[in-house]
C-alpha cells in the first residue's frame, strides 16, 4: 500500500475520540510511509488528519472541488492540492491516486464516498481494500444496516465481506494490508444467495 484515500467530517464530532483517532491515523500513516490521499480540507476531521501526516513528515495530496476552494476551505500546506472541477472528478482522482479506502467518522457525504468505493469494489471496478475505523462504535448503526441488508438478501455474505472494520487505525492499516479480495467470479456471479 502506498497510498490511502480517507473519508472524514468537515466537522470535528462532538467527542474529542473522533479528533484523537483522525490525528492518529494520521500519524500511521506518515510512520508507515503510506502517502494520504483526502478531501483536500482544512477544517475538521480532514484538517486534523492532514496535519498530523504532516507533521509526522507524511506526503498528503488532497482533491478539492474548485467551489470548496471558492469557500476557503482548502487545506494550504499540503505536499500536493489538486483543484478539480466537480465532486464527481474528485471521487475518481482519489481513486486512481489510492490503494485503499478508509472512512472514519463523518456525515452524508462521507457515507457516501465510503459507500461508492465500497459498491466499486463489489461490481469489481477495483480490487482495493475499504474500511471503517469505528471509533466508539460509530459505525455501528451503519454495520447493522449492512448485516440487516445481508439478511433480507439485498447484500451477499461475499459483498459484505469487502468492509474491514478495527476501532485503532493501526489494526485497521495492518488489517488492509492483509487483505485478499474475494473471487471476483464468486462478486459478479448471479446465483441466488
């Protein structure tokens, strides 16, 4: 893994474990020598990530639409800030930059970026690894909704499988790294689950 792409708040969360855990993370990755990929933002979580990979001497590059530069919510001191036209070319410039997907906690739109990695993943777009760091079990409403999907037979055990889950971002990083993906023949099969 030479690179991973996090999804994080625009806001910092009501619980200082949400900044501790974003600063951390980024710090395992700078140690690690695994370049952060991001939103490009300088403010809340995503600011609090970028900063601590830059102080630990990480490279970040953040991907920031050109209507969020207009807000002044870019980052300005990162290795590299790449403005790109719509949120839609910033997705697929994270990806095509990134080894990995990474959510920690956040709101719509971090859901959202987490959920589309992950749905690439199981239409087999890409063969990288996606995880969750659930700190103090953020996610875990939302891994309850993916088991509930898995039963009501919406998810295959197989797709479900694709999300990686630890609450310490150096588990989740070693857990990536471990990763295998399923058989893609057994992903876009069309058997009956």
């Amino acid at each position: 893994m030479k690179r991973v792409c996090v999804f994080c708040g625009s806001r910092n969360g009501t619980r200082d474990q949400y900044v501790a855990s974003a600063r951390r993370m980024g710090e395992a990755l700078a140690r690690r020598g695994i370049g952060l990929v991001y939103g490009g933002g300088g403010i809340g979580l995503m600011g609090v990530l970028a900063d601590a990979a830059l102080s630990a001497g990480g490279d970040v590059i953040g991907v920031i639409p050109q209507a969020l530069v207009a807000r002044e919510v870019a980052h300005g001191g990162l290795t590299d800030l790449r403005v790109v036209a719509s949120m839609h070319e910033r997705k697929a410039l994270m990806a095509e930059l990134s080894d990995a997907f990474v959510a920690l906690p956040g709101g719509f739109g971090t859901l959202e970026e987490f959920c589309e990695a992950l749905t690439w993943a199981q239409l087999g777009i890409h063969r990288k690894p996606c995880g969750l760091l659930n700190v103090e079990g953020f996610f875990d409403p939302l891994l309850s909704f993916f088991d509930h999907a898995v039963r009501e037979r919406f998810v295959g055990p197989d797709h479900r499988s694709l999300v990686v889950v630890e609450a310490d971002p150096e588990r989740l990083l070693d857990a990536l790294r471990r990763w295998e993906p399923p058989a893609l023949e057994r992903l876009m099969g069309r058997k009956e689950i």
